[in-house]
C-alpha cells in the first residue's frame, strides 16, 4: 500500500468520533452499537453514534462531522459514507467491515472481528484514498471500488443481491457469461492512446482489488497510487469456462493469457447505450444511445485509517 501521510487522529486527536452504524450489514450480529462505543471509549474518544436508515439521515449525520469517522457495516454503507465525505478536509474514514464481500476493507488489509479491528484503530495510520469519477451520457458518478461494462455489468443487471447474496452465484454467473458474451467492438483511449477496434468478453477499471460479491479482477490494486487498474478480456481470446473459476479460485484472474491489465489515470470507453455497473449500481442499458463514458481517478479524494496489520 501506499506509505502513510502522517499519523493516525487516534495518535493525535483522541477527541470527538462519529460511528455510522448498520444493523443490516451481514457480521452486525457479532456486536452491537454499545459494545463498539465502548472500544471507542476505551481508545479515549468521545464517540457520537449514528444508525441511519436513508441517504438524507446520512447526510444530515456527516453534515458536521469532523475528525475520525468510524463506519460499521459492510461496502454500500462504506460507499454511502464515503460519497459524502470524498474531497471534504479534516474528516478521515474508519471501516469496521461487517457485509459480505467486504471489499474496500480487504483491499487495506483490514479484516478480523468488528471488535477487534475497531480496537486496533489505536495503532493506525492515515493514507490517501483514491476514488474513479465517472463523466456519461447519464450523468456524473463516484466509484470506490469498480466500474465498467460487459459481462459482469449484465450480468449485475440480471443478479439481484437484494434476494440473497451468493459469491458462489456470481462467480458461477460471471464466468458462463463470460464464454458466451457477445459484445460490440470498442476503440479504448487509455491515457489519451486509442487502441483498434477490439470486443471485451470483459472491461472494468478497478480502484479496489476486487468488486461484487468478492470478485478479485485486479489483484493487485492499490487504491492509494493515484491510478486506475484496466482489466479487460478480448472476446476473440477467452478461455473456458474451468480456467476463469480455477483462475478466481486461485486469486490469479490477471495472470490468465486472455486478460490484459493495465494502470491509468484516465480511459474513455465508446457507449453505445450498454449496460454500466458503478460499483453494485446498475446503470441500464438505452438502446440507441451514444457518447463516451469517461473514467478518471480521483488521487487522494478520501484519507482513510489503516491498523498496522498484514495486507488482505
């Protein structure tokens, strides 16, 4: 990961802390409000815990937030918590990781009990963030994790998570949509070099390491270097079925002979009205439609606290 920026606000500001809290996310059985205020208390904050229940709840929590912001759940609380704190100085996020795939917190290297990660906080440091801004024909979008079209993106528009969330589905989904996916052709601009024509089984650009319900596409990401990971399958190369799940399986997705990846600080993708993911939102497809789909990174949008553990 990238180094620190300087030290924890556990270290030199063990003041007020906010605690954004999730009863719905997955782990949130484990412990509840009361027992991760009193870590807090225990690390000498003086914690204000928040459960919010909608966008404008969230909003009106973080308004005036300052200082360590501690978010318990899993990672559309990280998202919505996120959103509303990217590019605001003076405020550094927490993650106390309690979904599913987790996939912000596992790409920083924070995994463990809720409890425990939530105590490690007081030996933590602070490191920059990056965020993908994403500029459409639909409008303006932020990413923490991933965007992109293709197979995964149609296939996150048929996957309902909301019905029960399954890596073992969507793996098993990505990679038969993968053999059988017949895309358009594209002419990428990545960094302002335009490629030849070429149909992608898969596109996505990566900020994390993985996306969905933990799907490791970029294994070796880093959402602090200031650049976006392009990981993309060309549909006139792809493998079967058996290599991309032994591939997933083994965490060597980007080591498959049919996928290229590569980092980059901008990438124009040509929209033809086809489906879009920005993270686990779908954005549909419009038949008809055209444009550019502009991808860029955001350096340094969040600061975020890292405990001094192993990496994920």
């Amino acid at each position: 990961m990238t180094a620190a920026t300087g030290p924890s606000p556990t270290q030199t500001d063990r003041g007020h802390a906010t605690l954004i809290y999730n009863a719905n996310a997955g782990g949130s059985g484990h412990c509840t409000p009361e027992d991760l205020v009193g870590v807090l208390h225990g690390l000498g904050f003086q914690p204000v815990c928040r459960a919010t229940t909608s966008e404008d709840e969230l909003q009106e929590a973080l308004a005036t937030a300052q200082g360590p912001v501690f978010v318990a759940g899993g990672d559309g609380t990280v998202r919505a918590v996120a959103l509303q704190l990217a590019g605001r100085p003076g405020v550094v996020l927490g993650i106390v990781p309690m979904g599913t795939a987790n996939n912000v917190a596992r790409t920083l290297g924070i995994q463990g009990a809720p409890l425990d990660i939530l105590a490690s906080y007081g030996a933590a440091q602070v490191q920059p963030f990056d965020l993908g801004r994403v500029t459409a024909p639909w409008g303006q979008d932020l990413f923490l994790e991933a965007c992109g079209c293709g197979a995964f993106a149609d296939v996150l528009a048929e996957y309902d998570p909301e019905s029960g969330k399954s890596p073992l589905r969507a793996v098993q989904a990505l990679t038969t949509a993968l053999t059988s996916f017949d895309p358009p052709p594209l002419s990428l601009t990545v960094d302002g070099q335009t490629a030849p024509p070429t149909a992608f089984a898969l596109l996505e650009v990566m900020n994390t390491r993985a996306t969905g319900p933990r799907l490791r596409l970029a294994t070796h990401a880093d959402p602090g270097d200031g650049q976006l990971d392009v990981v993309r399958i060309d549909a006139g190369g792809r493998e079967g079925l058996l290599a991309y799940l032994a591939a997933l399986a083994r965490d060597e997705f980007d080591a498959l002979s049919s996928v290229e990846s590569s980092r980059a600080a901008v990438v124009d993708i040509p929209y033809s009205g086809q489906a879009f993911h920005i993270d686990a939102e779908v954005r549909p497809p419009v038949p008809g439609a055209a444009g550019v789909v502009r991808v860029e990174a955001w350096p340094g949008a969040l600061q975020v606290l890292v405990p001094q553990q192993g990496e994920g």
